[in-house]
C-alpha cells in the first residue's frame, strides 16, 4: 500500500493512547488486547479495527493505522481527513470570544483592537489560572492578582495556541491541549486524571457564570457595590483580575462597550460535567461595570510584592526623621512614571544610604514592595525591602559609591 508524504506523516504521527480515547468516547468498545501488551482490538456493530502501540516495532504500522481511519470513517460518515484530525484534537479544549458590534460582522478587526484583545485573552486565562492554584492549595483566591505568575502558570500559558478565526462576528479562538501531562496516568477504564489546564478552564466558566449570577442578584439591591459583588464570589474564583480582562475585551472606544459571548468546545476525549456550561453571554453594560470597579479598586489597592528599578530622580530627608524619600523612573505598567519610595535612613549602609550613593553615581537602585497609585500620573511603593545597587563598576574604595555615609551625607546636606 503506497501514501504520499503528507498522508504518510499524517498516519504515522497518530498517537495510539489518543486513538483509544476517540474510540472510547465514539462507542467502540475493547474486544481484546494481544497477550504481550503490543495492541488491542475494539469492535462496533460489526466492524472490527486493531491498534499497535509501539510504532517503532512493527512495520505495518502505517498500513495498519490507514485501515483503521478508513473504517472508523466509514461507521461515523465523515472523511478520513477529518477523523485524523478529531483524533489529533482530541484532547484540546477551545474556547471562543466573539467580539460582536459594531466592527467585526465581516470578520475584520483593526489591528491594534485586534492585538489588545488576543492580550485581554491572556490576561483572563492567567488570572484564572492564579485563582486555580489557590483553590488547588485550598486557599480562599486573592481579590487581586501580581503580574507575576509562578513557574506553573508560566509553563502551562506556553501550551496556548491561537486558532483560526471565524466569520460572523470577530471571533478570537484560542486552544489548549489539556491531556494530563503524565500519559502513563491515563486510565480509559476508570477515572482520567484532570490536568491543570483543564482545570483553568472549567474555573473559568465557574467564575465567570458565578460573577454573572451575583451581578443580576444585585440588581434588586442596587444599594450594593460593585466590589462587594466580586468579593461575594471570591471562593468560587473570581478576582479583579478576571473583571479587567472581560472588561477589556469588552471595551470599543470612549467607554463603549459590545456584549460579549465566551463558547467553550470541551475536548471530546475528556468529559466535562454536565453542570458545566458551553455558552455564556455578558451585556454590554455589565462589562462596563466590571471594568468600572476593577479600575477604582486597582486605585485604591496595592498590588503586592512588585520589583522596579530606575535611577533615583531625587531625594528628600530631614535629619530628625528616620525615614527619607527617594524617587525613581521606573516602567509601570508599560510606561514611564515617578515611583516614591520611603526607605530607612539609619546609618551607613541604610536602605537610603544606598539610594544616596546610586544618585551621587548616577546609578540604578532596585526594589520589592507593594506598588499604590498615588495621583494622576505617581505611584508609591509601600513596604520597601531587598534594595540593591545596580551597577557594574568596580567596588573598590576610590569608587564613589563606597563613599562613607557622612562624606555622602555632607554633601547632601542641605536637599530637601
């Protein structure tokens, strides 16, 4: 039997584990399995197919494979191209966000809408993914998220594919292969252990069908904030990360919004319950509140345990006080602005000692703390800790950074 190349690699590159869930979860049932664990057969009605496990062991492997797509075609009346493909997509969760009016009818988009969106997207499945290891840890979710995310997170948002779009309305489609990551684990006769992926996206229709029940609960007690909503669903997920990013894909132009409607495939190959919805819808207005209150309490709230770094732009002190204020160019959130920070001052070597010889060296200085808006355009970092000198001069004692603090103190001795 003679393929061409693409039908060669095709056959050859289908994962048999992935082929039993499709015949599992299609009505096939195993018949028997060959004595040295080298294959199975499954029947339905009255066709009979076999899998090879090792392709490496047996030459027939493609051939095999071939007969068995053609068969498993026939019985589901589809082609053997897209049997390849259900299989191959088997285990892969998509969901969909329609960006409805007024762009988007004939599938186009502007292309800087377009880039936010994909990165409102991202943003959502991160947020519920901090949610997730949370409940994972059994730990009430935070009301709000750090753009830093753990190692996991980091590692499971590299597995998140952009798919093709639709037309219709603008539809952004991303999918997530949500196999658990050791295959060995799968039991297609019992339980299938549930990956962390898949666990990201069952919250997020838990979260946000949480969120959507509150909002219309309050609507007949329009004396309850906004933020008193989010915080009754908190245990279910939700966080004003999750708020913002809906918000944001929400969002046209000079506070317009369009409605949103989120459509989630689920991987045929692992079920999902039945409580689980596929499809939800979120008017206009209520996006628009989200956004609304994720921004007033962003203002309000600190996000926690941030790192920025800048050279100090100056420096501010009285000699009865034990604190001194530095302030810093450092990138916030994507733009530049003045960072006050208020460090110890209480001998050489202090947290304000370092920040005196970084501006005496026209250095950086780098910090962690908790970053609070303050004003327009300023910010504040509270609970300062780890500051450090960065720079790549030489620490010997003609450096001026290694300047005593009295010499350095002397110098300064009159700014405010």
């Amino acid at each position: 039997m003679k393929f061409d190349k693409q039908h060669y690699e095709a056959l050859k590159n289908l994962n048999p584990n992935n082929v039993e869930i499709y015949l599992k979860y299609h009505g096939w049932q195993k018949y028997a399995e060959y004595p040295d664990n080298s294959g199975s057969v499954w029947t339905k009605d009255t066709y009979n197919v076999r899998i090879i496990y090792d392709k490496d062991k047996y030459d027939d492997y493609v051939d095999n494979m071939h007969i068995l797509i053609k068969t498993v075609a026939k019985t589901e009346g589809a082609t053997p191209w897209q049997i390849i493909s259900d299989i191959n997509k088997g285990t892969v969760d998509k969901i969909k966000i329609h960006i409805n009016e007024p762009f988007g009818k004939d599938g186009t988009i502007p292309l800087d809408i377009g880039i936010d969106k994909i990165n409102r997207i991202k943003d959502l499945w991160l947020s519920v993914a901090s949610s997730t290891e949370s409940l994972l840890k059994k730990q009430t979710p935070e009301l709000i998220y750090p753009p830093q995310k753990t190692e996991n997170i980091i590692t499971n948002s590299k597995n998140i594919l952009l798919g093709q779009t639709e037309v219709g309305s603008y539809v952004i489609i991303i999918e997530m292969d949500v196999q658990p990551t050791d295959v060995s684990q799968v039991d297609l006769g019992g339980d299938i252990p549930i990956s962390f992926a898949r666990r990201v996206n069952l919250n997020m229709t838990r979260a946000i069908s949480a969120l959507d029940k509150s909002y219309k609960e309050a609507l007949v007690h329009p004396e309850e904030a906004m933020i008193d909503i989010i915080k009754r669903t908190q245990r279910s997920g939700v966080n004003v990360n999750i708020c913002e990013a809906l918000g944001g894909l929400s969002a046209i132009v000079d506070e317009e919004y369009s409605d949103l409607d989120i459509d989630f495939a689920w991987a045929p190959s692992y079920p999902v319950p039945p409580d689980i919805p596929n499809t939800i819808t979120i008017p206009a207005e209520q996006t628009k509140q989200y956004a609304q209150t994720a921004k007033i309490y962003r203002n309000e709230a600190p996000e926690l345990n941030q790192e920025f770094a800048g050279r100090p732009l100056s420096l501010k002190n009285k000699k009865e006080e034990e604190l001194g204020v530095v302030t810093i160019e450092a990138l916030i959130h994507h733009k530049k602005s003045s960072l006050k920070i208020e460090l110890p001052w209480s001998g050489e070597d202090s947290d304000y000692d370092k920040a005196i010889r970084a501006y005496r060296t026209r250095c950086m200085i780098k910090c962690v703390g908790d970053l609070k808006k303050e004003g327009l355009r300023g910010y504040r970092l509270l609970n300062p800790h780890d500051v450090e000198i960065l720079s790549d001069e030489s620490q010997d004692d003609s450096n001026p950074i290694n300047r005593t603090l009295d010499e350095i103190n002397e110098f300064y001795s009159n700014d405010e």
